[in-house]
C-alpha cells in the first residue's frame, strides 16, 4: 500500500537542499492521483494538474479551498481558473524544483474533490 501524503504536513524549504531528480520524481509520482510532472524553459521540474468543473462557482469554490490549505501549510501554488476548471501548479521555489513538500501538498488537493 501506498503511503499517503495527505496525512503529512510540508516542511518549509529555505534552499540549500537538492531537488528531486528524475527517479524520485517518478516514485513519487506513483503516491499522487494525476498529476503531471513537467519540465520549464530552464530544465527544472514542476507539478501540474488541471481540475474540471460544472461551473464557474464550483472551479471559485475549489480555489478556495486549495488557498486554505496552502496558507495552513506554509506551500503556496500558482493557481489559475475560470468557468469550469482551475490548475494547479506546484514546485518548491526555494530549490526551484520538486521536494516532498510538492508531494505533500498535491495530495492534500487531491482530497478536496
């Protein structure tokens, strides 16, 4: 079984630590429910994942919520929405690139739907 990451808590990064490279990505990626690791113009790796809707107040009401939590948790996303969908992307910009704490957090957005 799977270890979930909701039930931890993300851990502030001031940098000085690396990122996660490709395999512990992919490993981590196998804990989390759709999320898409990419790659920027500079190389470095983020998460994103795009949430459908029914309506403009359903994809507002989500935002929400994925603001709540990332304020509790000190680990805030790029968040983008209109009628029927809002993204998310998540990266640690302290490593510029992937850490638990990018894992963390996109589980616990998961849960909200």
């Amino acid at each position: 079984m799977s270890e979930d990451l909701s039930k931890k808590k993300c851990v502030p990064c001031e940098g000085g630590i690396p990122a996660f490279n490709i395999d512990e990505i992919h490993e981590y990626l196998k804990k989390v429910n759709g999320w898409d690791a990419r790659e920027n113009e500079e190389k470095k790796f983020y998460l994103i994942k795009e949430f459908k809707f029914k309506n403009f107040v359903q994809s507002q009401e989500f935002v929400n919520k994925v603001g709540d939590i990332a304020e509790n948790e000190g680990h805030h996303p790029d968040i983008w929405f209109g009628w029927g969908y809002a993204n998310v992307k998540i990266y640690t910009h302290a490593i510029d690139g992937l850490a638990e704490s990018d894992f963390i957090l996109a589980s616990k957005v998961d849960k909200i739907t």
